[in-house]
C-alpha cells in the first residue's frame, strides 16, 4: 500500500537526514501520491526485500542455469491462462514473443526458454522491449506473422518485474510501479477456439525520441570508462514532462488509426489504454472523445495495480471485456519511454 512504501521510505530518508543534515531528503507522502497518480497500492515480486530500509530492493534467489528463470516462471503462469482461455496448450504455440520494459538477461532469449518451458517444439521466439508499449508492439508482430501464414498460434508475453530496475530511494517516483505478467495468444480467426473472439481491426506503432524516460544500465556498463552511479542504472525521468509530451502524442496516434479505420470514437464501447496516471489517461480519452470519458470507456486498474509497464493495458483489457457483445469494438494502448505508443483495434466476434 502507499502507506507501507511511504513509512519505508521517510524512515530511510530520516536516517540518511541524521547522517548527514546536508542531503536534506524530503520526505514522501501517501497523499501526495494518490492526488498526483491515483494509485493506491501495487504487487511487488518481493515486499519483504522492498520494504527494507537496508535494502530497498526486492530479494530476487539467484538461480542455476537449469531452473527456470523468473521472468519464464511468471510469463509462463500468465501463457498456461492465456492458452486455456484460447482452447490452446503449450505444444500448439509456434511463435513467441517476450515483451517486457527490461530483460532479464541477453541471451539464451527468455521467449526460447519461454517455448520450451511451454512444451513447445514448434517454430520460434524472440524478445522485444519497447517500455511500456511493448503489449502494442508484441501483439502486431503477433499480427503481422500469423496474417503472413508465418504463424498459427503466436503467444505475446509481458513479465513486467518493474521493481527490479525500479529506484526505491527516488521520492519522486517511488511510489509508480508495480510488478505483473500478462500473455495474449493471436491466432487466424477460422481457426481459432477461443470463447470470447475478438477480431484485431488493425494495428498502429509510433516512436519518436525522447531523454525523459531513460534507463543507462546495459551490457556495455561494464566497459564504460567511467563507472556510472547506481541510480543512473535503473529507471529515471521527467514525469511533468512525459505528461505533457505524450497525451498529444497518444491521443493523435489512436484518433488518427480509428478515423484510417473508418471509425468515430464514439463507435468505440472501450479504450483499454496504459496505466501510467489516472489523469494522464483520463486526458487522453478526452482529447479523443471530445469530452469526459465515463469509468466503462476509459477503465482505471492502476489505483490497485499501479504502473505495470506495458501489462497494464492488458490488464484492463483482462479485467473489463466480459460485457462486450459481438460487434461491439474496443482500442487497447500501450505508451511510454522511448517515446514509444501503440493501438490495436479489436472487434468482437
Ligand atoms: N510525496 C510528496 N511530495 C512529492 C512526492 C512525494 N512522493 N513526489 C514529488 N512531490 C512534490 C514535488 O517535490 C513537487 O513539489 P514542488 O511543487 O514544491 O516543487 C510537487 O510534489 C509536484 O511534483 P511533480 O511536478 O513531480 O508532480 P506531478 O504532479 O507531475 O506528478 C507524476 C508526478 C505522478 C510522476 C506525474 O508527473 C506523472 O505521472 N507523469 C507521467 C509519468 C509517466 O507516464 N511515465 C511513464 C513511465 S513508464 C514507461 O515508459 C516504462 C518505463 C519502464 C518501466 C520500468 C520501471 C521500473
């Protein structure tokens, strides 16, 4: 909860104030943090580690090299879901894609060992990381290969363990992610099993780049002539301005992609969009309905999920379909660092 991170937090910031009065770290507040966001707790893989003032990180077991890693062991309880909610077992899955804000390691890729770990013998996987918008950027690549007869059942995965590249020890941030895996499989409508259908009407990717979300930890840190401080390997940014940066963006993207479609926003039941900030989001639905969106067209996860990275879209999306009847058409969005932003338009069948 926002008041169990903030306890951790002050009580760390007072200690690191009475070692030394100069640092003058200011403190956080759970007010605060639901005003400026809306959230109001989040899932963390390790709360135990986390909450620790000595520590401020989750205690991740370093495991061998034959156990399943963490990432394939959460992506995979998502995947076994997914599946069985398409009629699908892990054998009929031929294409993978691993999409997460970071990964775990740089190779074998985690969509191999995904495959494997799966059953899957058949055909290929790779990993993708486009921040937050991965979800939008794996489900075209998912689109594209099973449209091209590449693939027939193609399984977009997001183990999204934000709170390992997460800085604890940042007022001004810690209190935004949350920790989550979600999977979607994408296979030819005739062929598919699945009890609730929804057609994808197309999809739509943008980036343009920006410094304001960044994360400088990579494979060449180690080589690099000066050692850079701790928390300049881990997430950082310019909240204020990716807020005002990335509404225009988003809010050209899909409005652009539904009028190419043929669509009118007000055609749309639903926008399953990113949860990063409740008035971020709110704003975005605005821009492109022309007015306040209700709580059914712009659904809200993140007061209990926080920012999951590009979960979050799907997430919603998991969480808020059930009423939709056939033909009724829905907008999922993922947007984030980079910048980065992606739409997929979906139909009921
Ligand atoms: N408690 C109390 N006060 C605080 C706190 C706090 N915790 N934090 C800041 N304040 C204070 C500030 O000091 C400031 O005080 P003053 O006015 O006196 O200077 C005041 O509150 C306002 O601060 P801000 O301007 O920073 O506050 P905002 O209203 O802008 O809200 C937000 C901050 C919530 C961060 C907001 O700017 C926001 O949500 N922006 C959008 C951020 C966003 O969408 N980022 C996307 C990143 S996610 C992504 O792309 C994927 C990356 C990979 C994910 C993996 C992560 C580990």
């Amino acid at each position: 909860s926002n008041d169990e991170l903030v306890a951790c937090y002050n009580a760390w910031a007072t200690r690191e104030n009475a070692s030394n009065p100069a640092a003058e770290l200011p403190m956080s507040s759970t007010e605060f943090i639901f005003k400026a966001s809306g959230i109001k707790s989040r899932y963390n893989i390790d709360k135990v580690g986390t909450l620790d003032i000595d520590r401020m990180r989750p205690r991740v077991r370093t495991r061998s090299d034959d156990e399943p890693s963490l990432m394939v062991e959460i992506g995979g309880i998502a995947a076994r879901e997914a599946l069985a909610n398409a009629g699908r077992e892990g054998r009929d899955v031929d294409f993978v894609v691993l999409a997460a804000s970071n990964i775990q390691r740089a190779y074998p890729a985690m969509a191999v060992e995904l495959q494997a770990h799966l059953g899957s013998t058949q055909g290929f996987g790779y990993d993708m990381n486009v921040a937050c918008a991965s979800a939008a950027f794996g489900i075209q690549a998912a689109v594209d290969a099973v449209r091209l007869g590449n693939a027939r059942c193609a399984l977009v995965v997001n183990p999204e363990i934000t709170s390992g590249h997460h800085n604890w020890r940042n007022r001004d941030c810690h209190f935004i992610f949350g920790d989550a895996a979600t999977a979607v499989v994408v296979e030819p409508l005739e062929t598919s099993t699945a009890k609730a259908k929804f057609e994808v009407l197309g999809t739509r990717l943008k980036t343009q780049f920006s410094n304001n979300i960044r994360n400088n930890a990579g494979f060449l840190n180690i080589a690099e002539t000066t050692p850079r401080a701790w928390d300049d390997l881990l997430f950082q940014q310019e909240g204020r301005k990716v807020f005002k940066e990335v509404v225009p963006m988003v809010a050209e993207l899909l409005s652009g992609h539904l009028a190419d479609l043929g669509l009118k926003p007000e055609q749309v039941k639903r926008f399953w969009l990113h949860q990063a900030n409740l008035s971020m989001n709110q704003l975005i639905a605005k821009r492109i309905l022309g007015r306040e969106p209700s709580e059914l067209e712009a659904p809200v996860i993140l007061d209990e999920y926080a920012n999951t990275s590009s979960a979050g879209c799907v997430i919603a999306f998991h969480k808020h379909h059930a009423d939709f009847g056939a033909g009724d058409i829905g907008l999922l969005s993922g947007f984030g660092a980079g910048y980065s932003a992606g739409s997929v338009v979906v139909r009921r069948v």
